[in-house]
C-alpha cells in the first residue's frame, strides 16, 4: 500500500509542477500580452479617429440565411463563393446536427460563417410556456451554443433569435452566456452607434433589425431588396437581410427564393462594394463593439506613424477584428494629409511613408 501511496504523491506532484505551474501547462490561462504603448522624445502626437466602417465606407450589409437547413447552405456556399461576398448562416442543433461532416468543412470556407439560432427553434417569447422555463431556455440559448462552438472552434458571440423574439429570462440567458449581438425580427436598418441597452429595445446589441427577404412592397422584390442596399448606403446604416432558403424548388421550405433570385441580389451588392462593407454577422459585431470601447493613438517620428489601439476593457481573444484608423497627418506630411491603418485591438503598426 505504502508503494502505491507514493507513486500517487509523485504523479500528483508531477502534475502540479510540470501541467500547472509551467508555461504551456493546460491549466496556464493564455494572457494577451500586450505591448507598452509610450510616446518618445522629439515624436509629434497626432489626430487619429477610427472609422465608423472597416475600410471608411458608407454603410454596412450583411446576409444572415436563418435555420442551417443542408440544401440551402450548399446553393449558398456556391453563391458566396462565386461572388466573393460572405454570408452567414443560423443554424439551429436540429437542422445542423444530422449532416456534421458537411459543417465542419464548411467552417474552412472564408465566405460562410455559422452562428446559433437554437436547439430546436422554438418560439421564446414573453408568455409562451418556455418563458418561465429557466432549464429549456439555457438549452436553446447556451447548450446550443457550446454545440456550435465544437463546430466553429471559436466563442460563439452572435444569436439569431427563432420566430424573431426574445422573453425576458431568455435575455438574461444571452447576457450570461456571453453572446454580444443578438438579430432579431423588429424590421429597419441599424445605426453605426448601436445601444448598450439590452432590454427589447429595436436597434439595441440584443435587438438587432433586419429586413425580411420576402416582405411585401409594391415594388417588384429584387427592386425593394436592392432599395434597402440604396438606404444602407446613402443614410450610413447597418442593413442585415434575412434570408431563409434557396432552392429552384419554390414550393418547398420557408420563404424560398431561386437562385437566380439570389445571384441577381448578390450581384447588385457587389456593384456597391466600393462604397459599403458587407460583412459577416460576427465580423461586424465585433467591429462596432471595438469602435465604440477602444481608443486609438497615434504619433509621428522619423517619416513613420506609428500608431496603437488601447483595448480598453475588451477580450483580446474574442475581439480581433481589423479597425480602421484615419491618422491626420496634415501638421507633418502635405503630401499625403490623412492616412488609413489597419491595426487590432491591443497592437503596435507601424507605417513608413
Ligand atoms: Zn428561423
């Protein structure tokens, strides 16, 4: 017995110093680390303010296909892929977890992205059954959620809320379990400076609008789709469609529109690239959130700028999105009196000119 009590001590100890204690131990929390950030001597500091769009654009797009249904995803990864535009895709555990395989490939393609749209998608409104249900709501709010992140290999932060609406419980599932934006179905466009309320407020971080591919309007429907990427464009608003399935097969699933449909929407959108950034859900999320929390500085020294985003209070994990920054140089280069620089939450770039 004393043989095997010390073989005990000794793994346990083993374990401890070599897995706990030591970099590169599983149990070491990865810190970010980040770099000091200090102006020197003889440098000039100057005016730098990130974009309200990647890239300084107009407004923003961005395609969200509710439910993961298989037929769908594939016509929609062959339209992403054709036109180099991206879309994301909320799946609900129902509708993804029979076809796996397929997913998971899928979460190498740079045009699709998957975000959560629940378990089973069930309507969690005020005063449904659900709603006072603590149990069934943490498992199509947060189990669902560990689900898509065995797939996706990343936090999931983005929810896409089934039958467009929330109960109250729910939105303290969402806020527990770490989600960021939630899209909902209040129809409208979403302003650049989005909310931090996160009560049932349309517009808000768990309120997102969209607007439904199949609304009705008195304009035929690629004219009215094409007129809410017009809007996005000319008022600097966040326009997310709602798309459910593809198919040549109109008869068959929810508000399905053709291919052709589709690729004549897609093609419009890619006439607009220049002026708007269409992007996938968690990209934008996580770019407006940077916006809003971080603080970029920037100064001048030797003919290089060099300039730094201050994260703030953010996850440097999470938050890892490229911000745009327009750096004034007019004080010391006529030539060129505004510059654009790409840099992360956390970074040092540095830029010759
Ligand atoms: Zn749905």
């Amino acid at each position: 017995m004393g043989k095997i009590k010390n073989l005990i001590k000794k793994v346990y100890f083993f374990l401890v110093q070599y897995v706990y204690l030591f970099p590169g131990g599983k149990r070491r929390k990865k810190k970010p680390c980040l770099e000091p950030f200090i102006v020197p001597d003889g440098a000039v500091e100057l005016n730098v303010r990130i974009a309200p769009v990647y890239k300084n654009k107009c407004g923003i797009v961005t395609i969200i296909s509710d439910d993961g249904v298989y037929k769908t995803a594939k016509a929609l990864k062959a339209l992403a892929n054709k036109f180099s535009l991206p879309i994301t895709v909320a799946g609900t555990v129902k509708n993804v977890a029979p076809h796996m395989k397929f997913w998971k490939e899928l979460n190498d393609d740079p045009y699709i992205e998957l975000v959560n749209h629940s378990y089973n998608h069930i309507r969690m409104e005020e005063g449904t059954h659900i709603s006072s249900d603590m149990t069934a709501l943490k498992h199509e709010i947060y189990h669902s959620q560990v689900f898509f992140e065995k797939i996706t290999k990343r936090k999931t932060i983005a929810y896409v809320c089934p039958e467009n609406q929330m109960c109250r419980l729910g939105y303290q599932v969402l806020k527990e379990s770490g989600y960021l934006g939630v899209a909902q179905g209040s129809r409208g466009y979403n302003d650049l400076e989005i909310l931090s309320d996160t009560a049932n407020n349309p517009g808000s971080w768990f309120n997102l609008k969209r607007m439904g591919i199949c609304d009705k309007s008195e304009q035929s429907p690629n004219v009215m789709r094409q007129s809410w990427v017009d809007k996005a464009r000319e008022n600097n608003k966040w326009l997310i469609e709602m798309w459910h399935n593809v198919s040549d097969d109109i008869t068959k699933g929810y508000q399905t529109i053709t291919t052709a449909e589709a690729s004549e929407h897609l093609a419009y959108l890619k006439s607009c690239e220049n002026d708007l950034w269409i992007a996938k859900f968690t990209e934008v999320i996580k770019y407006l959130a940077e916006r809003q929390s971080c603080v970029a500085k920037a100064y001048w020294l030797d003919g290089h700028v060099i300039c730094y985003v201050d994260p703030k209070n953010l996850e440097l994990d999470i938050f890892t999105q490229d911000l745009s920054l327009l750096v004034d140089l007019s004080n010391v280069n006529n030539k060129c009196p505004e510059k654009m620089i790409e840099v992360k939450p956390g970074q040092i770039q540095r830029v010759k000119l």
